[in-house]
C-alpha cells in the first residue's frame, strides 16, 4: 500500500488531496491561493508546506509520490524556484510538478486529447492532442495577460466606473455596485482601496460577480464588458484546438475554475460559441476537484513516470 499528494495550486486557494493507491481519497486541506507572481516565493511556500501538513496529519504517512499543479512553471525561472521550494518540503517522494491547466485537464479528461479553458483570478487555455503534443495560450499574468479572468472583468469594471466618472465614458449601474462594495461615497475613493490598501488579483476578480449582476439587468456596459471576455476566452481556446490539429476531431473543451460559477453567462456563451468553431466538440464544465487531476498524476509517478505532454513546436 502507497499513498500519494495531489494539489492544486491556483490564484485564490490551494486544495491539496491524500489519496491511496486506488486514488482513493483519505483526506482534504485547503489554504489560500499560492501563485508565484501574485503572492511571492516565501507565500506559496508557506501555503504549499502547511496544506501538505494538514493533508498528512498524523497518519505516519509517507508519501510515495506528489504532483504540484500551479502557474507558472514552463517558464525556467519559476519552474526552478518551484522546484527548490518543493525540495526543501520533499518528504522524500518522488515530485512532479506541472503547470496547473494540465491537473485540470487531467482532472475533465483522463488521458484524453482536449482543451482546457480556466478562468479563474487568472487565466489560461491549455490542451494536448493524441500524439502526446501540449500547447497553451494564455497564462501570462495580471499585469500582461490573463484576458477574460475573474481580475480581468474586475478592473475592467472599475475602469468604467472612473471613466463615467470623468463624462468620458457611458452611465452604468457598476458604479453603484462598486461604491458599495467598498464601502465609499464616490469613484475617487476607489484610488485609496485599489492603491493604499494593495488590493490582491483575487480580491479585485470578486467584482465579476457585480459585473454579473449588471449583466443580468441589462447594463450595457457590462454586456460589453463579459461579451469581451468571451471573445478572449474563445480566441485563447480555439488558438489552442488549432496549433493542436484538434478542429473537426471530436474533443471536450474544459470549462474550470471558479468565474464559470460566478458569471454563469460566460459558460453559457462558450457552450454556444466553440461547437460552432470547432464542429464535433463539445464544452463541460468541469465537475471534479481539479486536484483530483494532480492526483492521477501522482498515481502515474508513484508507478514509474507521469504522462507529461511536451509542448508542440509551432
């Protein structure tokens, strides 16, 4: 008998699983987002070391094997300082970390060919095809990228706020919804609560739900705001499909991470829009915990080496 660790590692929480060596599932910890860019390097490993303490307990379980689903590790520098982070925890296992779209995908698609789109206080399309080839779109982080994420459709909000705010920019009820979220009188003191107060990317992609709300009444501005987002979900997706020879096969895309929830409309949109751009697929949300993913992974390791699709070169 073997037991494993699989987590997954994303901008607003960490959730890491015990499992057997059926990838049965013995315990759950779950701790904040540990995501390099957002958080820093002495964060994700506080968050890493005490999600992986609480998973183990007292068992006297030694794992045999650990996959670490997170952002950021196909670039070099971020995929080394991972891996020193997770040397000095270690427990001796054999560790595999990969970027944390491929545990999500595994998690939708057990070894199939697919396309996942995650969409969390990040975001990122990711996908491998039947030749063991992976490519991704996406993924480049707050300030450079992450179009269609839950900070994304946030700032966008404020961003409408303050330009009404200037007559430089349409009426929209976000302006409300936004003073009372944080608890200020007028657009000028959202400068002190995004700037003084260090908003983290997380706290910022809770407005999606205000975006969402909007939305549902018919604001105008938040229309444009989520069918925008759709846009940058749906071009990231079918960049993905396409680099991967995938269009016209039959494939799920993935749908995961937790603004699919909160704006539901976005699910709604991409369930419409992929079918029609890539004939024969089909969009599920995904329904399992994404580190149940990084445990199948871990499960793959423990038995001699992990399925890890090399990127396609383009």
């Amino acid at each position: 008998m073997f037991h494993v660790l699989g987590i997954d590692a994303g901008g607003t929480k960490t959730v890491c699983l015990l499992a057997d060596q059926d990838g049965g599932v013995i315990a759950e910890a779950r701790r904040s987002g540990a995501n390099l860019q957002a958080s820093g390097e002495l964060q994700v490993e506080k968050v890493l070391h005490e999600v992986m303490e609480e998973a183990l307990g007292d068992r006297g379980i030694v794992p045999t094997a650990i996959c670490l689903g997170i952002a950021g590790v196909d670039r070099p520098d971020d995929s080394a300082t991972v891996g020193a982070i997770m040397r000095r925890i270690g427990y001796k296992a054999r560790t595999l970390v990969v970027n944390d779209a491929l545990v999500a995908l595994e998690a939708g698609a057990p070894g199939q060919p697919g396309v996942v789109v995650i969409s969390g206080t990040g975001s990122i399309s990711y996908g491998r095809n039947d030749k063991g080839e992976a490519a991704r779109s996406g993924g480049w982080g707050y300030v450079l990228g992450d179009e269609g994420s839950g900070y994304w459709i946030g700032r966008a909000a404020i961003r409408a706020v303050l330009r009404e705010s200037d007559k430089r920019g349409r009426e929209t009820s976000l302006t409300e919804m936004l003073l009372k979220h944080f608890g200020v009188p007028q657009a000028q003191g959202l400068i002190h609560e995004v700037y003084n107060t260090q908003l983290k990317p997380a706290a910022i992609g809770a407005l999606a739900k205000c975006v969402q709300s909007a939305f549902s009444e018919g604001d105008e501005v938040a229309i444009g705001i989520l069918r925008a987002a759709a846009d940058e979900l749906e071009g990231a997706a079918l960049s993905v499909a396409r680099r991967l020879d995938l269009i016209g096969e039959a494939f799920p895309f993935i749908l995961a991470g937790g603004i699919f929830r909160a704006v539901p409309w976005l699910e709604q949109e991409l369930e419409r829009r992929l079918p029609i751009a890539s004939p024969r697929s089909r969009v599920e949300l995904l329904q399992r915990e994404p580190a149940m993913g990084a445990v199948a992974l871990a499960l793959q390791e423990a038995r001699g080496h992990a399925a890890v699709p090399a990127y396609k070169l383009d």
